[in-house]
C-alpha cells in the first residue's frame, strides 16, 4: 500500500504540468533540445481540452502557406492584430509570436512525428478588418495513426463522445462534407462507408479507433513524439505546490497513486494546466454574465479547474483582468446522459448552414448565425437584459435536421428518438407547437421565420448580413444551396414541419485571462519583471489576443508557439534561424 505520508523525490531539468497543446509542445521541444523532462497531468488520460478540439492553429507565414504560394510580411498579419485588438494590442508578444510561428512549424516537421495540412483556403473571422486574410494563416494536424503511441494510446483522452460517430472522430473540411452528403451522393455514401467500416474493425481489434483526427491527432502526434524523446509522461498526477529557492522556482510537489513527490527541475517549470473553465469562483470574478460561476457551462476539459493560475500566484505571478472577455465564448447545449450528468456540446458547425435561425425566447433573431462562436455569444449577451438568463433556441425545419443535424441531434440515418425522448431536441409539427415547447413567444417566432425565409429566397440577409464576408461563406453550403437555388449559402427557408429546436446556454471552449507572461512566456510578477524558472503555456498564459477572437486557431497556435519558446529560453538555447 503507498504511504501517503512518505515524499519521494525525482529529479528533471523541465517539469510541464499539463498536457494539452501547449504543455506538449514545450515538452517535445524541451527533450528534442537536450532537457529531460517530466510531463505531469492531473486527469487519468492526457491531452486536455486540445483533444477534443479541431485542432486548428492560427500560424500566419506558415511553411505550407508559403509552399502554395502565400506569401505576406509580417506586417500584414500584425496590422490585423493591431486594428482587432485595439489599445489591449501587446505589439512586443505579438511580434514574437509571428516570428517565431513559422520556424516551429518547421521544427516539429522536420523534427517529430506531427505534421500539418494547410488551411490555405480559410479566412480570418472578420473579412472587413483591414488586412484580414482569405487565407494562408491556418495549419491543422495531419490524420494521425494511433498505433504508433503502442500501449500509451490507453492513456490518450477520447473524444467528446456526443462529437463523435460512434466514438470516430470526422475531420473537418472535404471529409465532413461527405458524411453530410452520405444519403444524397453515391460518391459520398462509399466514402463514409469505408471510413466507418475500418473504424468497426479497429473497435474489433483496438478497443478504439484507431485513425485519428483534428486535437485527437495533435495530441497524440505531440505525445509519441514527446515519448520516443524520452519524456516521462505521468497521468493521474495533480500538482499541489510550487517549490521554491528564494525568488526562485525550481519544482513543484505532486500528488500521485503512489503518494506525494517531489520533483526539483533544474531549469523550472511551466504551467499549462488548460485556465480556468471549470473554476466557479474565478468564472464569477471575471464573468459578468456567470454571477455565481454555475451559469456558464464550457466544453473544455472538466480538469481545467484553474490549478495553473493559483501555483502561479503563490509564487507571485498575476492573472490578466483587463481583456476584452475573460473566456472564448461559445453557444453551448446541455446533453442529458444515462447517469443524470449532462455534456456540454459545442456548436460550432451547423449555425452557418441554409435553413437554421436563432432567436431569444421573444422568438427574435439577435444575430448573425454564421458568424463565429464567440460572436455568437457576444452578440446574445448585448441582445438579453441584464439579469436574464443566457439562452437561445437554434431553429430549423425537417429536411435541415435530417440533412445537417442540430447539435449532438444527428442526421440522417440516425435516429431523432433518443433526443427527443431526453428532452435535449424539441419537435413541433407547426412553429406554433414548437414555440409552445420551448417557451417561445409563437406570434413572433412565426414572423421572424416568415421575414427570414423571404430574405433567404431573395439571397440578402437586410437585419444581420448573413453570408456577406468570406468566413461566413466558408462556413456556409455554396454546393447545397446551388443545388436548392438558393443565392446566399448560409441562408435557406425554414419551410415545411415538423420544426426542431435545441437550447443554447452561455458557455466556451476554454478561458483567455490567465497569467501574465512575457515574449518567452515567462510569467511575470506584480512589478513586471519575470520569476525565474516559471513558465506559463496554453490557457494558463494571459491570451495573446487579450479577450478577442480574430480568427480560428486562435488559441492553439500561440499555445504551440509560445511551448516551443519557453523550451528554448528555459534551455538557453538560441532560437534556430
């Protein structure tokens, strides 16, 4: 039996607390340098919230952009920055950032066992910012295969299973367009076929699946080559306490099955414990709209309880509390499970697809649905009065739902009648019905959808402009309503029940403030100087983009990024040219 009272003592040079992006990133680059290092993740498996995510990186002047032909200064996307961000725009980090980006990329390339494929066709958010890009800045993890992790992929966080098709990850682009197209092209229908044929077959043999995707395939890419490095990899170890030579940090204390241990790291250590998502007390600090905490409900990992933040304050760094939001925002639905709990599932696909409207509970549209998820939510905090609780209602009509789904409510072949039956997917054969169901102003709900569906047939959206800048339209069906005849690709007539609704409630996919850092994420104290041997990465480092969200991979680039900088600065290691 372990003896909790008895502290055993191991020995690194980097010790990374947390195993999402940007804890992963320093560790392999850390080990790649020359360091050893310990990796410690509290929960039972790793990979944190980058898990579950796209995996989506936000890199401008990427290796595989410029391979294509992309090819911008670097003062095209720091401008960008500059005109989204406002006087919150942190010119030194933001510099350091860009810079560095592309050469990280070109280390883990060449280096590990990640690779990229580009994102050479998607679009910054906000198409009419000066200087936002069509594309070029976008790199996402290639496919990965999972055998190579051997016995360890037991240790590597499974998908959301409510994101999932029977436990198999769809990635995104030209692949998920495919399952949407399953029952209408024959094409389409033999290509998902084969891709949930081999799934089965590695359930059969594996247990899992075995082909992975999106933040499942980071992770592991991250993982094996963090491993095959010689990183010692550690689950189900919580860090309780930072040690501490003076001023200086040089381990911390962690709690293991075996009992506690002492891990003193030569040249510090680095927080990346996935910020503050599941922490009511800080959620109520710094969300105005979550008074206790409890009313905002992220689909970040359910371990990010805030642990990196409070280490860094004990040895005197300070959380950011100055950013535009203190969470990435996103509409979020709550999906019943069998033991009582509910899943917190994202939507950030269907919103932009022909046939779908939001409205507040005064059956009123508030906002431009193919917009981002977190302008989404911006824009449904600003459109409810104060006090009101955070919810909307995604509506759309038959052939939508059978064709898209709404939420974890899956198209067709899949059945509707669980979804019903729990509550979470509301059905009305007229929208009369279906308003009465959720709570819904009917007299208005029925006029919104009529003045929706002549917008949509006449192809401008005159209340939100719909479908009017090039994420929109990426985000959109330009194929499916072609075939429809409809103009806009994100616009299409709510026309023949029965109609479906699913409740949307404030949430996010992780949270921006975190501690302050500087351009070698180093965290800094109250007096700006930096505590030596102390890192932050990922979520627990202050968001470079300071509460805004100007493009996807927002959160996972500088993660990267900013991992394989703390690992040359904590090495003393130049940066390779």
């Amino acid at each position: 039996m372990p003896n909790p009272s008895h502290t055993s003592t191991l020995h690194c040079d980097l010790l990374v607390i947390g195993s999402g992006a940007g804890g992963l990133s320093a560790a392999v680059t850390a080990a790649k340098l020359g360091l050893k290092v310990i990796l410690a993740e509290k929960d039972p498996q790793f990979g944190g919230t980058t898990a579950w995510s796209g995996g989506w990186m936000w890199l401008p002047r990427n290796p595989l952009a410029v391979e294509a032909g992309i090819v911008e200064p670097i003062d095209e996307p720091l401008a960008y920055l500059r005109h989204e961000l406002g006087d919150r725009f942190d010119e030194h980090r933001a510099r350091a950032f860009l810079e560095a980006a592309p050469r990280m990329v070109d280390f883990f390339r060449s280096k590990t066992a990640l690779q990229f494929i580009d994102g050479n066709a998607i679009p910054d958010f906000h198409g009419r910012t000066p200087h936002a890009s069509l594309g070029g800045r976008s790199l996402c993890a290639a496919p990965f295969d999972g055998r190579r992790l051997g016995a360890r992929i037991a240790d590597l966080k499974p998908l959301l299973p409510e994101t999932t098709l029977w436990g198999m990850g769809i990635a995104s682009g030209a692949e998920l367009r495919h399952f949407f197209n399953a029952m209408r092209k024959p094409a389409s229908f033999w290509t998902v076929t084969k891709l949930v044929l081999a799934h089965w077959k590695d359930l059969l043999v594996h247990r899992r699946g075995m082909r992975l995707v999106n933040g499942n395939a980071l992770v592991a890419a991250l993982a094996a080559s963090a491993l095959e490095a010689g990183v010692d990899i550690r689950t189900r170890c919580p860090a309780r306490r930072l040690l501490r030579d003076g001023e200086r940090v040089t381990g911390a204390v962690l709690a293991t099955p075996e009992g506690a241990v002492e891990v003193h790291a030569r040249c510090g250590v680095l927080l990346a414990c996935g910020g503050f998502p599941h922490d009511d007390p800080r959620k109520a600090a710094l969300l105005p709209h979550a008074p206790t905490g409890k009313e905002h409900h992220s689909a970040a990992s359910r371990g990010n309880t805030g642990d990196g933040l409070r280490l860094g304050e004990t040895a005197g760094g300070r959380v950011a509390t100055d950013g535009e939001q203190a969470a990435a925002l996103a509409p979020v639905s709550l999906v019943p499970r069998a033991d009582g709990s509910f899943a917190h599932f994202p939507h950030l696909i269907e919103r932009a697809k022909p046939g779908l409207i939001a409205v507040t509970r005064r059956g009123q549209r508030f906002t431009n649905e193919a917009d981002s998820y977190h302008d989404f939510m911006q824009n449904l905090l600003a459109a409810l009065p104060a006090g009101e609780p955070v919810q909307a209602w995604l509506v759309c009509d038959h052939a939508f739902m059978r064709h898209y789904g709404l939420g974890a409510a899956k198209p067709a072949p899949m059945p509707l009648g669980p979804m019903l039956a729990n509550g979470y997917l509301q059905r009305g054969q007229t929208l009369a019905d279906l308003a009465q169901a959720c709570g819904i102003d009917g007299d208005a709900l029925q006029q919104t959808v009529q003045r929706y569906n002549a917008q949509a047939l006449a192809g401008k959206d005159d209340e939100f402009a719909k479908g009017e800048t090039p994420y929109n339209r990426m985000q959109g069906d330009t194929a499916f309503a072609a075939e429809k005849g409809w103009p806009n690709p994100c616009m299409g007539p709510l026309a023949k029940g029965p109609f479906y609704a699913v409740r949307v409630v404030a949430g996010s996919l992780g949270t921006f403030a975190g501690l302050k850092t500087n351009a070698h994420a180093q965290v800094l104290d109250a007096r700006g100087q930096p505590i030596a041997g102390l890192y932050a990465g990922g979520n627990d480092m202050n968001s470079l983009m300071a509460g805004h969200y100007p493009s996807g991979g927002i959160t996972l680039g500088p993660a990267m990024t900013f991992g394989w900088l703390a690992a040359h600065h904590a090495a003393g290691q130049p940066l390779p040219i």
